[in-house]
C-alpha cells in the first residue's frame, strides 16, 4: 500500500517491526529499556551493579532505592560514555517502566537512547484564531543543533527533566525558548499524547510526547530566548499542513503532533479512512 502524505512521517517513526535482537533491561521485576548487543557485552564488566539472566540484563536488586540505582547508572553511564557509547548531556530524565509508572532511577538524558528507555516530552501548538482561519507560530530550529538542523518545530518543545511534571516543564521552556511569559504559557490546555518507537544511530527513541494547544493573542510576538530557535514565524495551518504532507522540511516527530492537531481541528477528516488510520498510529504505546 502506498502511504499517504502524513501517513509516512508516521511509519518512518515507528521502523521497528520488532525488538527481536534486542535486549531487555529490568530493574526489579519491571522492564524498562532495550539493550543493542554491544552495549549489554560493555555492561559485563560492571558485574556488581548488572546482572544477566535468560530474561537478559537488570540492574542488581542490592539497588533498592531510586537513589542507589540512578547513582549506579551515572557511574556506568559515565564509563560508557568515554568509551564513545553516547555523549553525556548533564541532564537527568526519569526511567519509568510506563509513561505513568513509578520512578524507579533516573539516567542521563544522552543515555536515553542506548538504553531504550521512554523519554518523555511537551510539544506546545502555539495558535491564533483569526478572522481568515487558524494560524500556527512555527520555528525554524538552529542549524547548529545536533538533532534536525534548520527544520521547522513548534513553539515550544522539550523533554521532561527528571522530578518535573509536563505543565512545569512547559512553562520553563516556553519561557527560556520562546520569551512566553508564565502566566500565559500556564493557560495551555493539555490535549493528548502521540508516542513512537524508532530505532536511530544513538539507539531506540521511545518517546512519549505530551500535546498542549496554546491560544495567543494576535499582538504576541514570539522571539528566541536562546540558540534552539533562529526565528518565529506566524503561518496559516494550511500551509503548515502543506509543509508537512509534502515536504521533510519539518523535525520528524513535530510532523506527529502536527498530525493530532489536523485531526482535532478537523483538517483532517478524522471519520474517513486515512483519518483513522493516522489516529491508529500516534499512539505506538512507547
């Protein structure tokens, strides 16, 4: 079958058929990520903080505490590091065994991948309702950035730093990347979540993205705050929907709260074929 416009940003986030070849990583009973070979072989040598067994590897079960294990895991992980695993961010993000599970550990956010575990994050549709019809503040991302230079992004984006919940980390992006002051990034309302499961050079992204719609008023103008972002441009959503149907010039995974935000709006008829089978695939269960 030949994929759609919008259809294909969502397969080419989600090219796992499988995790076979992969393998588990646990801590107690939970599984939480999923090794490539080469890195469960580098995790042999940390014997007394990783075990392997014929349900493949976790974490020792002498780490009782969340705080034990993410002090075993920073140790490992700064091992790895510089033997050229993966590049360290500085930055802690939870390990759940769900999006809504416990916290059982927290790991650096540059390890994420390596170890598959699910990343969580905000994505922000800055809109303004306006006599001629939605329009979408869009940003074209640094080309400087290691992850899609240059493409097109949302307002506001940004993983969920460990001990932070959605709504608070969207106020402190919105305001460090966009100059969105608190007292109206707060009044998003959150609208739901797409997730994927993609497999890349750094490892497995099970990413869970949580949606807000925020309604600006026409006289607010976004500018960058940092050096995420080179500029802010206020676009009608149906060019948006354009760029996203027939180019790659948005970030890959934007495409797919782009795509929640067509089917809500109804943009996207979401009672016809192609509509449900767009909503089918946002939701992988990262």
């Amino acid at each position: 079958m030949t994929l759609s416009g919008f259809e294909r940003h969502i397969a080419a986030c989600n090219n796992l058929p499988s995790p076979a070849g992969l393998i588990p990583f646990r801590i107690g009973e939970a599984r939480v990520g999923w090794l490539d070979p080469d890195l469960a072989r580098a995790l042999t040598f940390f014997p007394r903080e990783v075990h392997f067994d014929a349900q493949g590897a976790a974490l020792a079960g002498r780490l009782r505490s969340p705080g034990a294990r993410s002090e075993a895991l920073a140790t490992i992980a700064r091992s790895l590091a510089g033997r050229g695993f993966f590049r360290l961010r500085g930055e802690p993000f939870d390990i759940r065994a769900t999006p809504e599970g416990a916290v059982l550990a927290t790991l650096d956010r540059g390890a994420i991948p390596a170890f598959g575990v699910i990343s969580q994050g905000v994505h922000v549709n800055g809109l303004v309702r306006r006599a001629d019809g939605l329009h979408l503040w869009v940003g074209w991302r640094s080309r400087h950035k290691t992850v899609a230079p240059g493409k097109l992004d949302h307002l506001v984006a940004g993983g969920i730093p460990a001990g932070l919940t959605a709504e608070e980390t969207l106020v402190k992006e919105a305001a460090e990347e966009a100059g969105v002051p608190p007292e109206l990034a707060a009044t998003a309302r959150r609208v739901g979540r797409v997730s994927y499961v993609m497999r890349t050079e750094e490892g497995l992204r099970r990413d869970v993205l949580h949606c807000f719609d925020l309604d600006l008023p026409e006289e607010f103008v976004p500018h960058p705050q940092d050096d995420e972002v080179e500029r802010f441009e206020l676009w009608p959503a149906a060019r948006v929907m354009e760029a996203v149907r027939d180019t790659d010039e948005v970030k890959f995974n934007v495409n797919l709260v782009l795509i929640d935000l067509f089917l809500r709006e109804g943009l996207i008829p979401p009672g016809s074929e192609e509509g449900r089978r767009l909503r089918a695939g946002l939701d992988q269960g990262a």
